[in-house]
C-alpha cells in the first residue's frame, strides 16, 4: 500500500511485548493513519456540512471519534488517559481533529505494546455485556472504521479527493495496485 501521508510511522510502532499480539499495535497506528488521511480531505469550510438535516456534521463524527475513543480505552481497556475536556482542540477544524486524534492514538501505542497475552484474554465490561478484551479492542477498530466510511461518502458527496485507505479509491491509485473489481480477478489463487 502507498500513502501520500503517514502520520505514524512505522519506526514509531513499539514492539508487542507479547509478540502474537503485536497485529494489534500495528493495526491500530495503521487504522489511525486511515483515519487521519480522510479527516485531512476535508478543510474549514466543510466541518458543518452535513447531508441530511438528521445526519451529523464532519466535526460532530470527528468530535464523537476522539470522545468514543478516549471512553473506550479508559473505561473498557483499562488505559491511562487524559480527561475527556482535555481530548477535543479548542478550534474545531480538521486540521485540529486530525492533529488530536494523532496525538491521542500516538501516546496508546506504548501502553497497547504493554499488554500481556492474559491482559488482552482477561473479560471485561462493556456497555451491558461482558467481552475480552481484545474483542472490545477489535470493535473499536469496526467502530472508528464506520464513522471513517461515513466521511469518505461525505467527501465523496462534496465532490472531493477520496484518499485511498484498504487499497486505490476511484480518485487514488497507484502502479501494481490491483482492486478485485472482476470474477476474473476473484479467482486468482484457487
């Protein structure tokens, strides 16, 4: 995959201390660089866009990542966190979400590295429900990966640059990218 951006990069990942967990460290600073390069698509003048009277604003979906995110490592992963006044920039532009969410998820990389086998294993509370840990931990992920595939529609719909986050989008591609868009190309490998 090429990226036009990497806020964090490889170099800063720290290294699991259980190694079979270290996909989870990778993929949350991965799915956070995602985030990021969406986020950045839009610029000042979009954040109250909405699409419909019901929906919510590019900066009410950017404010609830960051809030959603900072109660889910506190409450539910048992994480270190700042308090949440202390989670969203004072200017409410997406360059300030962007630079806040890099920050917030750049601090978690040690402690999510920290994590023994028995911590990821360990049940905890979750809303109404009692869940591993590393079940929560991967339903943050589905979770930031929603409201992501929301803002991608809005650029979309705002006739904006859709940046390329799983593979090329129809605005981003790359040489030797190669999207399954035919059966044809379904059926490599067997």
């Amino acid at each position: 995959m090429q990226y036009s951006t990497t806020w964090i990069a490889d170099s800063q990942v720290p290294r699991a201390a259980a190694a079979a967990f270290q996909h989870l460290v990778d993929t949350y600073a991965s799915e956070t660089n995602k985030t990021a390069s969406v986020w950045r698509a839009f610029v000042a003048a979009d954040t109250d866009w909405r699409p419909h009277p019901r929906s919510s604003s590019v900066a009410e979906i950017m404010k609830h990542q960051l809030l959603s995110e900072r109660r889910l490592f506190a409450e539910f992963l048992g994480s270190a966190e700042p308090g949440a006044t202390d989670v969203l920039p004072a200017e409410q532009t997406a360059e300030a979400f962007t630079a806040h969410l890099i920050k917030l998820a750049a601090a978690r990389l040690p402690w999510l590295a920290s994590q023994s086998e028995a911590e990821w294993l360990r049940t905890t509370q979750f809303f109404d429900v009692k869940r591993e840990r590393i079940w929560v931990f991967w339903r943050r992920v589905l979770h930031s990966a929603h409201h992501r595939t929301q803002l991608t529609v809005y650029l979309r719909l705002l006739n904006k640059t859709v940046p390329a986050t799983y593979g090329p989008s129809a605005d981003v591609t790359w040489s030797g990218a190669d999207p399954t868009l035919t059966v044809e190309a379904a059926e490599r490998g067997g």
